[in-house]
C-alpha cells in the first residue's frame, strides 16, 4: 500500500525527470533533508525525504504563528497552502499576501522534533547549506530556515504577545531585507540573539543580483566553517558584492560601528579601509568567524519553518511558491550549488 500511495503521489512532470532530480539532492554527500512538497505523510502533511538511519519526523506542520504568540486569528491548515503542479520537483505550495493582520501562516518542524536531528546544524565545527527553489513575487523576509527572530522586544510598536520568547536563530535563508532588497541573502547566528549591540541579528551575506521576478530560481547559501565564510548563491553563482561606505547603509551600518569599536575586525579580503576608516565591507562572501548558535537544550532552540519565521514584525513577508526546500550538513562546493540549481522543466 505505501509504494502504490507513493506512486499516486509523483507529480505532473515526467515520473524519470523527478526520480533524477530528487536522487541529484539526496546522493549529495552530506545531505540531510529534502521536502519536495510531493512526498506526504498519510494524514496529508508534506513529509522530507532523510538519509538511513535519519529517526526524527521531519514532517511539515500548518500553523499560524500570530494566534500561537498572540492568541489571536485562526488556525492554519492545509487549505492555506495551495498546492501547484509546477516546480523543479513538480510540485509547489503558495505563500500568498493575507489580508488578515491576524493570520501570518507558516509551515513548520517544531523543536521537540528537530532537536538533535540532521537538520538541527549547531556548535563547534559545524558547516550548513541550504537551498530553495523558488517562484518570487515579492517580500523581503524568511524563506526557511531555523529563524526564531523572538517576541521580546520592549519598544515595539505593534501589539503585544501573550507568549515572550527570545529570539532562537541558527541560519536561513531570507529574500534581500534591507542589505539589498529582493536579493538571495543567508543569515548565520553565533549566539541565537542580537549582533553588533542592535535588536536584530546582523551577520549576513547577500548577492548583488535580485532574484527574478516570475519564474522558477534556485536561491542558496553556504556556511565554510573552515574558512569563516558564509556566501549567497542565486541560480548556482556566488557573485562578489561589496558594500561601499558600509556606515550609510541601513544593513551594513551595524558592522561598520562594530569596526569602529574594534569588536568586529575582518581580515582584508574582506574590508577595505581607506586612511584609517571602513571604506567598503564584503558581502559575499561574508565574513564570519564564529560557530553556529547551540541551544543548550530544545526549550533555548528554535523551530525549521518555510515561508515565514516567527518575528514580532507580523509582516506578510515572502509572496510567491517554494517547490523544494534542502539541508545539507556540510559546506557544499561551488560545482555542487551549480548542479542543483534546478530550474522548472
């Protein structure tokens, strides 16, 4: 019964071309999760393809984060992610702009499932890579990752949530924000919370190409623990970006005053200084020499979540399809990030 449901459940796209792409991702040394959105449980959630051996239930959850944090609006369910037949995978789920200040859905692996899995990538040595296939229409927010931004900010403006939690990050991969709007873009975390003295985490690279408008993108992101770099890839290229006069800009500004009280000192292929001030600052690859982020235990971790994290903003964020979502734990190549940059067939 379970191989005759599985079959049920290939995609409009040739039965080969899918097999290919999926066996691309899993064969990859160092992979640890892939959800295709074609692959389901029996009770309908999407479920990840894992390596042997992988125990935890990676399963995608429809939740909706406002009424979870502010005990307002509905619950999500499946209905509030359309299911398209389209993608690198053949399938694909719609994040769509909602009207309602009080819905904000998300699909999520809560902690207690998470926590000491493949995917839960954290502490002393560690390397991640993540990838998305994506149809961009707008947003500058999360697309997926381990990206809890908190709800323990004390001047914000907006409503206040029932539930306070600090923020609980360990890497995403987010649409540009304000480093470069609509771009691919990765954040990294060493401590879960706040950089550079700011309310927000603010290690970060980006590309300097926007992601295209309309049509299926691959977009990634590479942690080198080794190498102390994180790099952004859209379409399987890693393309150079500096930030000139970084103090000006409103991403970047956070790590030029970290420069100037000597907290934060990239070595020079990654600044450049100019009589005796930060002149342009790398952000891709960027510079990052620290460890990931290691919750001591699953109440001090965040959750995985697709289309959205759980940020105090309650923007709608990212607005269009994501037909496939992978993990793997270690820093892949920049041949590898070229083979898996799927486009639709």
């Amino acid at each position: 019964m379970k191989c005759a449901w599985l079959l049920l459940a290939v995609p409009l796209l040739a039965p080969a071309q899918y097999e290919t792409r999926t066996r691309e991702v899993t064969r990859t040394r160092g992979f640890t999760a892939l959800w295709d959105f074609v692959k389901k449980n029996p009770d309908g959630r999407f479920a990840a393809h894992t390596p042997r051996g992988e125990k935890a239930d990676l399963s995608l959850d429809p939740v909706n984060y406002v009424r979870d944090f502010w005990n307002e609006g509905r619950q999500a369910t499946a209905a509030d992610f359309p299911v398209l037949d389209e993608g690198p995978f053949g399938k694909a789920v719609t994040f769509r702009a909602e009207d309602d200040p009080d819905f904000r859905p998300l699909l999520m692996t809560p902690r207690a499932r998470l926590h000491g899995s493949g995917i839960d990538v954290k502490g002393k040595g560690q390397s991640v890579t993540l990838i998305v296939w994506l149809r961009y229409e707008s947003g500058n927010h999360a697309l997926a990752g381990i990206w809890h931004e908190g709800t323990d900010l004390k001047d914000h403006r907006g409503p206040a949530p029932a539930l306070v939690q600090r923020g609980m990050r360990q890497y995403a991969l987010f649409a540009g924000l304000a480093a470069n709007s609509g771009a691919s873009a990765a954040h990294v975390s060493d401590n879960g919370a706040s950089t550079f003295g700011d309310r927000y985490a603010r290690h970060l690279s980006v590309t300097p190409e926007r992601i295209p408008h309309g049509v299926w993108s691959s977009i990634g992101f590479v942690f080198d623990n080794r190498a102390n770099t994180v790099t952004s890839y859209l379409n399987g290229v890693a393309s150079e970006y500096w930030i000139e006069d970084p103090g000006k800009q409103p991403f970047y500004q956070y790590a030029a005053r970290a420069w100037e009280r000597g907290e934060y000192r990239p070595p020079r292929e990654f600044a450049r200084v100019e009589n005796g001030r930060l002149a342009a600052l790398r952000a891709n690859p960027y510079w990052f020499p620290h460890d990931i982020y290691s919750p001591a235990d699953l109440n001090a971790g965040g959750p995985f979540t697709i289309g959205r994290v759980i940020h105090q903003g309650r923007s709608n964020g990212f607005v269009g399809a994501i037909g496939g979502v992978a993990v793997f734990r270690r820093a892949l190549s920049p041949g590898d990030m070229r083979r898996l940059a799927f486009t639709a067939p």
